[in-house]
C-alpha cells in the first residue's frame, strides 16, 4: 500500500530530538525554530514528560469516557489556573479542528443561530465546520458548504458590526494571532470592540488559540495582551507537546447536556498525562515568560535586518516577510545552516519553536540567518 501523497516533503527523516534540537537519520543536528509546526513546547523529549507518559503507559493507556477518568480533572484543575480561566469548564478532544468544530456546535446549540463570522486568510482546521469557517475555498468541499459564513477583513469593527445586526450570526470565530494567514495580528482595541460587539448582539466569541495560545506570544492566550474574555477558548498543538490532544475552554453560561459532546478518545489516560508533564514543566520552567523575553529579543534583532519587507508577532510567534518568495532561503537555512523554520504563503518565514528556545539559541538562529541573507 502506497502513502495518499497529500504533503510535499523534505528528503529528510527526523528520528530523534532534545531539547530545541532535532537530528536526521544520518546524525545531522538541527536547530529548530519550527517546533514540529508549532506543536512543541516544552522542547523534544524532556526527561519529566518522557517520564510521565512512560509510567501512565505502564500503569494503563486508555479507557473510556463513560468511566471516571480523574486525570482529566487534574489537567481541568492545573489548566484553569495557569491560564486564569478557573470559572470555565473544559471538553477535551484529539486535534484543534475537532476543538474548533465542537466550539461551533456549542455556539450554535447555545443560540440557536447558524451563521459564522470569521476572517479573510484565518484557518481553523479540516473538520467540516472548521474548514468551512477557513478562507481558503481550495480546501473546502462540496460537503463542507452547508454551513453559511462571511469573511470579514481582520480589523474592521464597523464590517462585523454591519453583519450582526442582521441578527443571525451564532458565533464569530478568530486566531489570537494568524497563523497559516502569516503571522497577522489583531490589534487590541479590535479585540476589545469584538468582545463589546457580540455581547450585544447576541453572538458567541470564539478564540482560536491553538496556534497563539499556550504560552506562545508571551501570555498563556495571545487574546490576553488585549484583556478581553472570550465565550469559548479553542486549544491544541503545544497542550501534550506532541501527544494529539485538544481542548475547548467553555465559559459558565454554556449548559451542558449529556450527550451534547462526545469522543471515545478525547481526553484519554495518556494525552492528560502528557498534558499535565507539559504544565508542570511550564510553570517550573517560566516558558511564557520566557517565549516573552526570547521573542522580544528576536524581534528587536529581526527589525534590524535590512531587505526585508515586514517583521510581525509576539513571544516565540514570529512572521518575517521579504518582497520575493523564501523558497531559497528557506532551503538554505535547512540544508546548508541546518536550521528548520516554517513558512507563511511564498513570502513568509514563520518562526515557532519550542517555548524554551535560549538567547544563546535565538542568537546562533540569528547569526545563521544573517549569513543566508549575506548581510
Ligand atoms: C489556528 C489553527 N486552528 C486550527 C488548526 C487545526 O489544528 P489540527 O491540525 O490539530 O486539526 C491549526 C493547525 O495548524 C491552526 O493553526
């Protein structure tokens, strides 16, 4: 049976990691600014969380949701602190399209209303909803259309507002920080009118956190340099460091109904150990502050660079867009300085690496990536 060649891969295999480092079958080491796409982060293969799911794999890996499982409300517990969301409630499943996908049912339970907002180059995920809530209609199948949406451009309060005042939009769906978009940033006072706007006009706000949250922009939720709360809090990639996991943060004015919500995997044994490691080492490790103080170190140096077009991000989330396409220099940083990076479009190098990336390896990344650019 052959592979469904659905990615276009590098010639490389990736078989062992540390740390912000990852080496190839053949030993070469890379530096990686990529985190697995943004997935790790607390770094490859840390001792306490190699630790933590070894011994729940020796002790058991999985049952079922129709059993106590009190893993899931120790990572509830730990979750709700660490984030400053206690008073919510917490729905785990396997990936951040299914978190999207349930935010979108609740919503439309909650309200009763079907159609979504959300914005020009987001992307939410593969599942029906998510995708369809996704700009990009290449993606998106013929039995994804049911579900009606409108695109608004990131940033433009009077576009959102014109649209709820038809008084049929159940939720409005938004990244903290676009990701697949290249790094676009909602600022914070178009935060706070979205916040104001759908309260009043009956609308559920949902946070797109699984690629800005976590600690990556410097704050646990990038939706919390803006000091707004949200209806409902989609996360996944760096919950389990690599584990598939994902949740959905529900504010207390959901009512849950057996039945509503349901997964046979979500939530299992394993993915709460691993996802309790990852807190764990957070909080003892200070990652967001330190994706704060690496990331701002990063992109007061990235700005200094000359002959690029643009330098967007917060934390450890960070787009540098050139006027030509990065196809070059994105190769070169991987086959000549052994560097992994991510990519935004054709012209946009995403930065996104594991929350403990050093200043020693932000500056060995820089001084790499000055030398690609010969400046
Ligand atoms: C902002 C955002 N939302 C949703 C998703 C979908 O997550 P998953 O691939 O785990 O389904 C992604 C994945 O890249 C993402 O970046």
């Amino acid at each position: 049976m052959k592979l469904f060649d659905v990615y276009p891969l590098f010639n490389i295999e990736i078989v062992r990691g540390k740390g912000c480092h990852v080496w190839d079958t053949d030993g070469n080491e890379y530096l990686d600014l990529y985190g697995g796409h943004a997935v790790i982060s607390v770094g490859h293969s840390h001792p306490a969380y190699v630790k933590a799911i070894t011994e729940q794999v020796g002790k058991l890996g999985f049952y079922s949701n129709s059993v106590i499982n009190s893993l899931q409300q120790q990572l509830a517990d730990r979750l709700g602190k660490a984030c400053g969301y206690d008073d919510y409630s917490l729905f785990l499943i396997n990936s951040g399209a299914e978190a999207n996908e349930n935010a979108l049912k609740l919503a439309s339970f909650h309200n009763g209303k079907k159609r979504v907002l959300a914005f020009k180059h987001a992307f939410h995920g593969r599942t029906s909803a998510a995708v369809r809530v996704t700009d990009n209609p290449k993606i998106i199948a013929p039995v994804n259309e049911g579900l009606p949406v409108t695109y608004l451009p990131l940033n433009d309060a009077a576009a959102v507002e014109a649209e709820l005042k038809k008084g049929d939009v159940s939720s409005v769906i938004i990244e903290g920080i676009q990701g697949i978009g290249g790094i676009q940033m909602p600022t914070d006072a178009f935060m706070q009118q979205l916040r104001a706007l759908c309260t009043e006009y009956g609308a559920c706000l949902i946070l797109d956190e699984i690629q800005s949250g976590y600690g990556r922009s410097g704050q646990f939720f990038a939706h919390q340099h803006a000091g707004i709360r949200p209806d409902l809090i989609t996360v996944a990639k760096g919950i389990a460091n690599g584990f598939p996991m994902g949740g959905l943060l529900i504010s207390p004015m959901f009512k849950p109904v057996y039945g509503m919500l349901g997964t046979t995997f979500g939530g299992n044994h394993l993915a709460c150990a691993a996802a309790i490691a990852v807190l764990d080492i957070m909080q003892q490790e200070h990652l967001v502050e330190n994706a704060a103080r690496v990331g701002s170190f990063l992109l007061d140096e990235l700005h200094k660079l000359p002959g690029i077009k643009e330098v967007r991000g917060r934390g450890l989330m960070i787009g540098v867009e050139f006027e030509d396409s990065i196809k070059e220099v994105r190769s070169r940083l991987l086959f000549e300085e052994k560097v992994f990076t991510g990519v935004a479009g054709t012209n946009t190098i995403r930065l996104l690496p594991p929350l403990c990336l050093s200043m020693e390896e932000a500056e060995v990344f820089l001084k790499k990536f000055r030398h690609v650019l010969g400046v």
